[in-house]
C-alpha cells in the first residue's frame, strides 16, 4: 500500500471577497487577481512547503501536487518549481505530480527536461503524472480545445522518446516540432519516472491509460462509480491481454483527523469552505459549463460512470449529460444542492473526518469497497488552518497509517511500488524508498 | 425561420469531401458563406436574392451537413476548399457574399482566387485585428448568449430562434463551434497576414456593417476599406452583427445594387 498526501493549496484570503458568499462573483474564471496579495501567498507556499515536510516525516509515501492557473483554489499554477524544491528539502517521500496538464505545454521538451532535473535532485523519487485538463486550463493557457486529446498524447510519446531515446533526433509531429531533441538531462529512474494518470470522467483517458498499463488514480469521485471506471480499466485491459490488480488503482479521497469529534466537525466543514473551489464538492464555487465544456474538448458520449455524479458533472460543466445519464436510470435525479452538504459527503465516504477511532474503520470500507493500491488522504483545504493540517498530519502519522499498513497486509493491498503494473510480477527491490533515503544522506 | 421551397439541398464531391449546399433561382450565380454557427437553412434574405440570381448557400467544410476536414487547422485550409468548390461550379465566376466569420473566408479565398470573382460582400467580417476595440470571443460565452449578442435587441433573436432554440438549432451550433475552434481559436478571428494582402485585391467589394455591431468593431470596417482599393462602406443604422436577420429587405437591395454594378 501506498499513502500520500495531498492539498490543493488553496489561496486563503478572507479579506479578498473570494472566500465564501460574500456577494462578489465566485463563479471560476471570473475572479479578479487585482486582489492579490503576493505577501499571503509568500506566506502560504512557505506553509504549505512546511506542510509536507511534516508529511514526510509522519510517514507519509507519497507527497502530491497538482496544478491548476487563473484560480484562487489552487496556487499550483507552476507545480513543478513546487515538486523541484521538495526534491531538496525531503529525503524519503516520492514526489507524485497528478498531474502536469500535457495538452497545455506548447514545449514538452522543456517538460522532459524539468520532469528530469527534478527526478534527478529528487534522486530517483519522483512520480509523473499527466492529465488533459479540464477546459478551465484550456482557456487559461489557450490551447486549442478540440485538439486536447491529440495534443495529450503526442506531448506523451514525445516525452517517452526524450527521456529513452539516445539524441539528437528530430521530431515532425502534428503539433509539436524539434529540429533538434537532445536534452542534456535524463530521468534518474531507469528507463524513465513512473507514470500515474489521475482522472475523473474521461473513458478515453482510462482506455488508454490501461493499453499502456499505466496506474489510474481516480480523483475524489463517489464510490460506486470509482468501482465502475475501475471495472472498466479492467475490461480495457483484459483486451489487451492482462490482468489486473490493486498496483492499477489509485483514489484520491478526503480525510481529516482530529482531537476530538467536535474539532474534527468544525475542522471537516471547513472542506466545503475558503476560496471558491468548484472541484471540492460542496464548495461555493461554480464554474461556467461553456468554458468547462469547450468545443471538442472531450466527447459528450463518452464519459465515466461518474457522470452520474452531479457535483462531478456539474464541476466539468457536464450538469445536462448527467441529467440524461440518471434519466437512463430511470431513477430521481438528485438535487444539485444538498440540504447540508457536509454531513451529505460524510454519509457517502466523500469526506471522512473524525478521531482516529471514527476515521479507520470508515478509511477500511473504502479500501474493501475499491481495493487501491495507492491512495491519497486530501486533507487541510478549503479554509482549514495551518493548525487544523497539523494535528490531522501528526494523528495520521501516529494512529492513521500505521491502522491502514496492517489494513492493506491484510488485504492484500499491493502498490505500483510493490508489483510492477508492466509486468504484474513483483518489484524485486521494494526498498527504494530507503535506498533513495541513503543515497541521499551519503551525498549529503 | 423557414426554408423555402425554392431551395434544392445539393452535394458537390470534392476529393477532399463532399460539399452540401442550398441552390434556388436562376441568373448570375451568388455565393453565400454562412457565420461561424453555420447555416440553419434558407432565410429570408435568400429567399429575397433566389427571386432575381441563382443563389448558392453552401455548408463551408466542416459545418452542416459537409464533411469536416479533419486535416484543416487555419481559416485559409476552409477558404482554400471554398474555392475548390466555386471551381467546381459550372459557372467561371461569382458573385461571393461573407457574413460574419463567412466574410472572413470570403476575404481570404479574394485575396488567393480573386479571378473567380465577379465581386465581393463583406458583412460584419472580421479577419484583421482590430485597431479599436475586440473581436468579441464566443469561446467566453454560452453560445446562445453569443448569438443573443449578435443582434441588436433580444426581442430579434427570440424571434428568430425563440425564447429556448430547439435542440436542432442548438446541435448545429454545438457541431459548428467545435469546427470554428479548430480553425480559428488563436489568433481568434483575424490574420496579420491578410491586411498587407488586401492591397493587392481588384476586385469591387461590398462592406456592409450595423452601427451597432457588438461582436466586429467598426474598426475592422475601417480597415477594409482603407485597404481595398475598390470598396465602398454602408453602415446601416440601428442593426448588429446579424443585420441580415434584422433588417433582410434592406440588405437585399444594398446586395443587389452592388451585383448589378459588376455583372
């Protein structure tokens, strides 16, 4: 089993009219920068930094970044000057980036190279992660929408070829040329970093992340229909002749742990609070379906069976399809708005948030309803405090982890670390970890 | 909206794909290039220019029911297969008239093909970049906002399209956006290239614009006439981007003018 950590770093200003119902347009992509404040961000990404230093050292695997522009939730915009300085300042953790938006990169040579340099600082601890984006990202890099899909995938052979194959070449691709590929920087990890692929909604993308066998990390989605992409990834792959096991699934989901059952609540609610983030389910946040949804972006008819999430529709402006999807179900739609949304999350497991006697058997019913191998506690968003990620870390650390290690022995539990997605058969060196810890503190 | 029965639909194969188009009437041949949302069918200002030219309103590759080029990633790959189709035509010249985004092929096919015109209208195209004011960006909007933009006031396009357009009307728009953003998402709606280019055109051109055009600044107006050396401007008051929806009869007579001029 494999435990990371993951906050989306949001830009917590309560005094920028950003956060919560203040009466100013929270609607994403519509908020002004003219409100920030670079002395609060110098503040929070030095905190957040911290934050994952104390990760590591309470035992965490994994610690995750993601990326996301123009947008108080997430400050993530440059991820990986995030992930090159935590290269440095830890010793143990690998290093996931879920994920660099591939589609968006007009250089995906200048991608390889930095994905290198920070698996080379790193030594040999980075995982790689990359994702088509959402049309949010499309617009606020501009890239051509109708041309995601294709652009993902030759900015990912592209990359494959940088880090394997001996240079100089050339590259005459559709969308992406180089008279002259020969970067002066490989990947430490040989033949080159693993690759996870996080999604939410996209067939397309499991498809093809199972023909390659690469992990799929599903991002906060309901449980039922995690199981159905899941079974999905399966059916793919079985075409393509494998097997799979839990070193193919990843879950992305919220936990929070507290002192005591009231911190934890008032602690747990904050999730639903802060900078308008239209992916936190419950948030105040809302996006506009038309930039979400931009022409050609992803296919209408094919999508997850997590559209028949609202919140993960709607957060991708995909509200009509999962009206349809649930019409075919002949059931009631749901309401879009929950009576309260907090305690609504917490009855269907999309936010676990207690004292680590509340929090471990509800963590054990996601890991028996899915069967990760790889998971990833989101925690200390919305407007939760430096001292709420604090405790939560630190009670993780001291009863969290060590109850889900034994969780995934006895389940059977086995991360990509432990068997090799490629092949399926064991990693023979499962001690990476340490050794790249060592390695470390010999050139230290 | 309703499509006359003096419109035959028609295709024309070209090896690059098959062309569906519009055909009525009978006299000097008229080409028409739809907006960026496409053609929705016949209305009433072609129905007012079948009466008097044999009028040809084509799907532009892409759009409609004409096959998409899945290869073409600039304005000038659809003005080039634009062309082809006018090529194909039994006639060796035509009267080409753009609206909107249509001018904006239209423009570019002038300044490749200009032999095969007889003349040019422009209305409401951009293609340059404007040196006032914003090509206003339909990406940023519902694409029902963006038409209700499009017309000077929302009564007109209630009318046209109703207070909800049907499910047909909002799948074609849906299929033609896609192709616009394929073509044409950046630079959004202009070519540096082209301005320069328009010096060199012959050919008498149309521009017709509403005063109150909120998608095309004037400005763009300005520029083609400066740049064209045979080119008129007629801005008609109280009309938007959609001035042939808003105010057809006019249109037509300032349309058939300028034919008549060059046949």
């Amino acid at each position: 089993m494999f435990v990371g950590y993951f906050t989306e770093r949001p830009y917590q200003d309560p005094n920028s009219g950003y956060f919560g119902a203040t009466g100013r347009s929270i609607t994403d992509l519509t908020m002004s920068n003219a409100s920030y404040n670079p002395k609060l961000g110098a503040h929070l990404y030095n905190r957040y930094l911290d934050e994952k230093i104390f990760a590591e050292e309470m035992g965490f695997d994994g610690l995750m970044l993601n990326e996301h522009h123009s947008t108080p939730f997430c400050m993530g915009g440059v991820m990986n000057l995030e992930a090159a300085i935590l290269a440095r300042i830890t010793k143990r953790a690998k290093i996931v980036l879920l994920g660099n938006i591939l589609p968006i990169w007009d250089d995906p040579l200048f991608l390889a190279e930095e994905l290198a340099e920070i698996d080379m600082i790193s030594r040999g601890r980075l995982v790689t992660g990359w994702v088509r984006g959402t049309g949010r990202e499309s617009v606020a890099h501009n890239a051509v929408a109708p041309y995601n899909w294709e652009r993902f995938q030759e900015a990912h052979d592209f990359i494959i070829d940088a880090w394997t194959r001996p240079g100089p070449f050339r590259w005459e691709g559709e969308h992406y040329q180089f008279r002259y590929v020969n970067p002066w920087s490989r990947p430490y990890q040989d033949p080159h970093p693993p690759i996870w692929i996080p999604g939410v909604m996209s067939r397309n993308t499991v498809a093809w992340a199972a023909r390659q066998r690469y992990p799929y990390v599903m991002l906060a989605t309901e449980l039922e229909p995690t199981k159905q992409s899941y079974e999905y990834y399966t059916e793919v792959a079985k075409e393509e002749g494998y097997e799979t096991g839990t070193q193919h699934r990843g879950y992305l989901f919220k936990v929070h742990v507290d002192e005591t059952e009231k911190l934890a609540d008032e602690a747990g609610r904050k999730f639903v609070q802060g900078p308008s983030n239209p992916f936190l389910e419950g948030n105040q946040g809302t996006v506009r379906p038309f930039i979400q949804n931009l022409p050609g972006l992803t296919q209408r008819n094919n999508l997850l069976p997590t559209i028949k999430s609202f919140a993960a529709a709607a957060s991708r402006g995909r509200a009509d399809q999962h009206k349809e999807a649930k019409e075919e179900e002949k059931k009631p739609v749901e309401p879009p708005k929950p009576r309260d949304t907090y305690i609504d999350q917490t009855e269907k497991y999309s936010i676990i948030s207690g004292t680590p006697d509340t929090v471990i058997p509800r963590v054990r019913h996601v890991l028996e309803t899915l069967r990760p191998g790889s998971i990833f506690f989101w925690d200390g968003d919305g407007a939760m405090s430096h001292e709420d990620s604090m405790r939560s870390l630190r009670l993780m650390g001291q009863e969290v982890i060590p109850a889900v290690r034994e969780m995934a022995k006895e389940l059977d539990l086995k991360s990509p670390f432990e068997v090799d997605p490629k092949t399926n058969k064991p990693v023979e060196d499962i001690s990476s970890l340490e050794e790249s810890a060592t390695t470390a503190s010999l050139a230290d | 909206m309703s499509e006359s029965d003096l419109f035959v639909e028609k295709s024309l194969k070209l090896e690059t794909g098959t062309i569906s188009y519009l055909e009525a009437g009978n006299g000097p041949t008229v080409v028409c290039l739809h907006h960026s949302w496409g053609s929705v069918g016949a209305i009433r200002l072609h129905e007012l220019l079948a009466q008097s030219y044999r009028l040809i309103v084509p799907d532009m590759p892409g759009w409609g029911a004409s096959e998409r080029p899945l290869w073409a990633r600039d304005v000038r790959d659809i003005s080039i297969l634009c062309g082809h189709f006018i090529n194909q035509l039994d006639t060796p010249q035509v009267h080409l008239i753009g609206f909107g985004f249509g001018g904006y092929v239209a423009a570019e096919l002038a300044v490749m093909n200009s032999q095969i015109l007889d003349s040019l209208t422009l209305i409401g195209a951009p293609g340059l970049f404007p040196r006032e004011g914003e090509i206003l960006d339909q990406m940023m909007f519902s694409h029902r906002q963006y038409v209700k933009e499009s017309f000077v006031d929302e009564a007109t396009f209630i009318e046209q399209f109703g207070e909800e357009p049907s499910q047909a009307i909002r799948d074609v728009w849906d299929h033609s956006r896609e192709m616009t953003a394929r073509v044409a998402w950046k630079p959004y709606f202009f070519n540096r290239r082209l301005e320069p280019m328009l010096a060199n055109l012959k050919t008498n051109t149309l521009l017709i614009w509403g005063a109150s055009d909120k998608v095309v600044p004037r400005s763009v107006a300005e520029q083609y006439l400066k740049q064209l050396p045979n080119s008129n401007l007629h801005v008609l008051p109280n009309a938007g981007h959609l001035l042939e929806l808003e105010w057809p009869e006019k249109v037509e007579t300032l349309i058939s003018e300028h034919i008549n001029l060059n046949i």
